[in-house]
C-alpha cells in the first residue's frame, strides 16, 4: 500500500436540480465563480496537495467536464495567432497530463458512498481523497494540502471539519469527537443528518476527505442509510475502531456552492480577493447598498 496520497475522487454525477435552468444543458460543476469552473478550483487544490491521478466519476450529459480539462485546438490557434498569449497560458493550466486523468460513468444516482465506490478499481490498494466540488474553500494552504500533511503525522481516515449552528446539523454528517479540542480531533462516531437535537456536537464534515481502501469493502455492501442513499459516512463510521480517524478543523473559509445564497457569496468573496476585481467589486457593493437604503 502506498503511503502517500497520490488519487483523488472527484463525484460530479449529480443532476444540479438546485440551479436549474442553468444546470438543464451543462454540468453544475461547471458553474463559474467568477471566471473559472467549480471544479476547477477542486482540481487546483488536489494539484497543490501533490494528487497525481484524477478520478472523475461522471454521469449523463457531463461530456462538458471532459472537453474542458482536454485541448481545444481551435480555440488555442485563435489566441495564438491573434498574440493573447496571457489568455493562451491560462487555457492550457487547466490541463491534466496524458493518462493521469480518468473517467467513470455512475449509472444510477444511489449516493455519495455509491459515487465513491465506482472508482474502486481505478485507486486500487492505497489510500486516496475524495473532493466535492460543491464545497468550495478559500484558504491560504489549500485545505486538501493541510490534510496531507495531517495524514502524514497520523495515518489513517482524515476528514475536514467545521462547526455549523446546531440547528443546521441535520444537514451533515457529525463527528463525535469525545470532548476533544484543537485543529485535529479524534473521531469516536460518525452520525449522517441526526435528526434535530440529536447531534454528538456541532462539527460536520464538509467535502474534503482522505480514505483507507479499506472503505471500499464497506460500500461492497451496498447498504442504504439517511434519504435512501448508500452514504459514504456510514462506510466510514464501521471503520473507526479499525483504524486512526480524524477531523481536522481546517483552516480557511468554506462555502456551499449548492446553495444559491452560498454561490453569489463566493462569487462575491473570490472577486474581492482579487487584485484586478477587488477595488471595482467593493465599489459596485457600495452602489447596490446605496441604491437599497
């Protein structure tokens, strides 16, 4: 088994019902914030975190996905010959390296622990990430990178954390913590959406995980928990007695980018935190609240 983290799992088979219209004819992946893709910002952050080998696990109508970590060698020529080189260079970061990218079609949409256990055989016997791209997270260490590096101090299960109020718990999978503090905590149980004030605490997992294989052969089982679907937080919950597991409370701001209010906020967050945006996105706030009061 190899002892660093070199797969990640990207799950992008979902439908987006939440954006439709907009998600009617393309991805919900491919939703800008600002002007790069969701999961471009997913498979930056693997790339930081030193992921070499990038699993999608795909569904119907995702063909946009593909096309978009792949050449396009008409509209490369176009800015090559009319000298945009800056726009040129930028086009070709979002490159993936021949053979270090792979697809997997879910046929059905059976859930999270289903959409991981797809990819099985592509990370085969070594431990691996999964990334949610509707989790999108600024930070100055990117947070997979912050995991990596807790994974190389404790081994085992490593999940990102953070508190959420207690009556938003039943939207997460909640880590029991046994009472502990600090930026790394043990995982004594996992709990997937407890129903309203049944939560162990309020620290949910948000989507940025580092897995045993050994989950595989918990999802084997194909067993249906919270909303009828195969979770992978019931997978990793047998695996707690059997190996280190952790939640790191990471460092960094997240934001839902499922949820409409969560995705203009990123929007607005990843603008002002740009140098070529910021002063004119603080100015147009400034416009908007004037022109509310």
């Amino acid at each position: 088994m190899a002892n660093r983290v070199r797969k990640a799992i990207f799950p992008v088979g979902g439908m987006g019902t939440r954006f439709l219209p907009a998600t009617k004819a393309m991805p919900k992946e491919m939703l800008p914030v600002v002007d790069r893709p969701l999961i471009q910002y997913a498979v930056d952050e693997a790339r930081a975190a030193g992921i070499e080998q990038f699993i999608f696990v795909t569904g119907r109508g995702k063909s946009a996905i593909e096309d978009h970590f792949d050449h396009s060698v008409e509209l490369e020529g176009l800015l090559q010959a009319r000298s945009k080189l800056d726009a040129l260079a930028e086009l070709r970061e979002t490159l993936l390296p021949p053979g270090d990218i792979a697809y997997v079609r879910q046929q059905e949409p059976l859930g999270l622990g289903h959409a991981v256990w797809c990819a099985r055989h592509l990370v085969g016997d070594e431990p691996f990430a999964v990334l949610l791209a509707d989790d999108l997270i600024q930070a100055k260490i990117p947070c997979l990178k912050q995991m990596v590096d807790v994974f190389a101090e404790t081994g085992g299960n490593v999940v990102a954390a953070m508190e959420v109020p207690d009556e938003h718990t039943s939207r997460y999978g909640i880590i029991d913590a046994g009472g502990a503090t600090g930026n790394i905590r043990p995982v004594r149980s996992l709990v997937e959406k407890p129903a309203a004030g049944t939560a162990p605490s309020n620290l949910a997992v948000i989507g940025r995980y580092i897995l045993m294989p050994e989950v595989f052969r918990e999802l084997e089982r194909q067993e249906t928990g919270a909303g009828g679907e195969i979770q992978l937080t019931d997978a990793m919950a047998r695996l707690i007695d059997r190996q280190p597991f952790h939640g790191l409370a990471f460092e960094g701001r997240r934001f839902d980018c499922g949820d409409k209010l969560g995705f203009l906020e990123a929007n607005i967050a990843f603008a002002l935190a740009r140098d070529d945006l910021g002063p004119g996105t603080r100015e147009m706030l400034k416009r908007l609240g004037d022109a509310a009061t």
